[in-house]
C-alpha cells in the first residue's frame, strides 16, 4: 500500500468546524439507518488551544453524505464528575463496531487545573451503544490503566481499535513512561488485546514503533485490518520513519497487530491540503487521523487541522480516498 497515492482533492464542503468552539478529534460511523455520523472533541474557543487537555468535551454531528456537510446534534460525552477517572476531560475517541454495538474508545482524566497535571492522568476508557449518536454506558473504571515501570507507566491516551479475524480486539495507545516531571519519560505506542469490548486487556510486553535516535517517537494512531494485515497511519514527530519533516504521518503493518514494522511506503501524508478547486494549502496541524472503511476499504480519512499559530481556528477534514 501506498497510503499518500490515496488521497483525493478535498470538496470545500468536507469541512465540519464550529464558531464557539475547537473542534478536533474526528471518528465515523455510516449506521443502519443508512445516515453518517461524526463522534468528534470540542472545547470552548475563548479557553485557548490547551484546554484539550481540562475541558474537552465528545459531541455528534450528522451528515446524509460521508463527505458532510455534518450538522451537530448534541454533546454525548463530557467530564463524569465526582471522583471519576474520567472526572474533567473526555478527548479522543475513536470508534469501533462489533456486531449490533459500539465501542467509543476514549481518553478521560482528571486534575488540579494545571495542563501537565490533567495530562499526566490521563487513562483509555471506553462506553457502549447500540447507536453512534448513544445513549452511552461508560464505566468506573478504564480499560487501559498504567502500569509503573513500564512504557506506560505515567499515562496512556489516544486509543485506536480494530477487529482480528479471528474477533478478538486488537488495540494500540500512545503511552508515555515515566521519568522528570512535568513532561515524564518517552512517548511511544503499545499495543493489547481483549476477546471483548471492554476487556480485559493484555498488554503486549514491549513498546511499538520505536525511535532509536529520539525518545519522542509516535502518537494519535490509528489501526485497522485490510487484505492479509493490520495497517497503521502514527504521527511521526521527527520525520524518521517517513524522511519527511517532523509531524508528517508514517505508515505501518503488522500480521499479527502486535509486532509493526515501516511499511514499504512509510510516507502517507504531511501538514498540506489539496483543494478541489486546485488550491493548495500548507497548515499548521494535520494530525488526529481517523479512518471510515466501506466494505473492508479506506474511503474517507477524518483528521484535526489548524491552519494558524494560535490553533483557535480549527475544523476537522474529509478527505476522500481513491482506490
């Protein structure tokens, strides 16, 4: 596969963005009802960029096409309150479907207000429905906990999920070990396995996707199945998988969905949009990416971008994929 040859001129109308709020995080569904239906993280505009991290919030938006326009319809998951693990903050989700339900799987976390504190709890939870749009059944605990001395042991976020051939549930998180505060130790991916939904999950023993030359390797993953495979799209922080400029989008594959390698073509995109109008643009992010398969096949790729330093004016992108 040669993800980057995939992708199509993008129609202005394959933009979701709100006027009070960032919007980001961007993960779809095309449910029975033959509508299609956007699970993406918001926060309010006046906070500033960083409060992904205190007040992000998980809404849905509608759409007839899965190019959009999408309409939103309401929020379906905020901070649980309480003494929740998921207590302030609910960001990331991606969404999985096995059989008649949904996964939402999600990162939750709680803190004293301060950006590294918030960070640094953050965990991989998951709720459950029998519709994108909900309602949602989360739960107290989450499934992707830490595990001190390990990899992951200060904090786990950006989950992604997949099916194995086999059923079982395979899926990779950015992980970060611990070590000097505020920031912690490498940031890295790891990989584990469930026969269901919400566990348990196994934990794979060693990291993926490593760095030999930089600690800050990959994070926002996104998994899935296709042809003989697993294959995954990571943002590469320095370029070194893909031999292009930090942030670009590497490509991966594995047999098993546990052991990855560089796939032949590792490059699969960087921070440039191509308009169908003919316009190019260079952004600032184009990050977050989210896959929506039709019969087995990539067809729409879903990803956050900023197009300005302060990152206030956000839109989630459609982008369509050919053959």
């Amino acid at each position: 596969m040669d993800f980057s040859r995939l992708l199509q001129p993008v129609p202005r109308r394959a933009v979701f963005k709100l006027d009070d709020y960032v919007v980001w995080c961007g993960t779809m569904a095309r449910h029975d009802d033959g509508r299609y239906y956007l699970i993406y993280s918001r926060w309010p505009k006046k906070s500033g960029h960083q409060a992904w991290v205190t007040q992000s919030e998980v809404a849905v938006a509608v759409a007839e096409d899965a190019l959009g326009p999408y309409r939103h319809e309401r929020v379906i998951l905020a901070g649980a309150g309480g003494r929740a693990w998921d207590r302030d903050c609910v960001h990331n989700p991606t969404l999985l479907r096995v059989g008649k339900k949904y996964a939402l799987y999600y990162m939750g976390n709680f803190g004293n207000g301060e950006f590294w504190d918030h960070r640094n709890h953050q965990r991989v939870g998951v709720a459950l429905a029998d519709h994108p749009a909900g309602p949602w059944k989360r739960f107290d605990r989450p499934v992707i906990d830490v595990t001190p001395g390990r990899f992951d042991g200060l904090m786990t976020s950006n989950p992604t999920a997949a099916l194995r051939p086999d059923g079982k549930i395979v899926l990779m998180y950015k992980a970060v070990a611990e070590g000097p505060l505020p920031k912690g130790g490498a940031v890295i991916c790891g990989m584990a396995t469930a026969d269901e939904p919400t566990g348990p999950f196994v934990k794979f023993d060693e990291p993926v996707m490593v760095n030999p030359e930089n600690p800050w390797s990959v994070e926002d993953p996104f998994l899935w199945w296709q042809g003989d495979r697993f294959w995954a799209l990571a943002k590469d922080f320095q370029g070194y998988f893909t031999k292009r400029g930090p942030g670009s989008v590497g490509l991966f594959d594995s047999t098993d969905g546990l052991r990855w390698k560089t796939a032949d073509h590792p490059f699969a995109f960087e921070t440039e949009l191509v308009w169908e109008d003919g316009v190019r643009e260079r952004l600032l992010n184009l990050e977050r990416p989210q896959i929506y398969l039709e019969d087995g096949k990539p067809k729409v790729l879903f990803c956050a971008a900023a197009n300005e330093a302060t990152k206030t004016h956000t839109f989630n992108v459609h982008i369509p994929l050919g053959a």
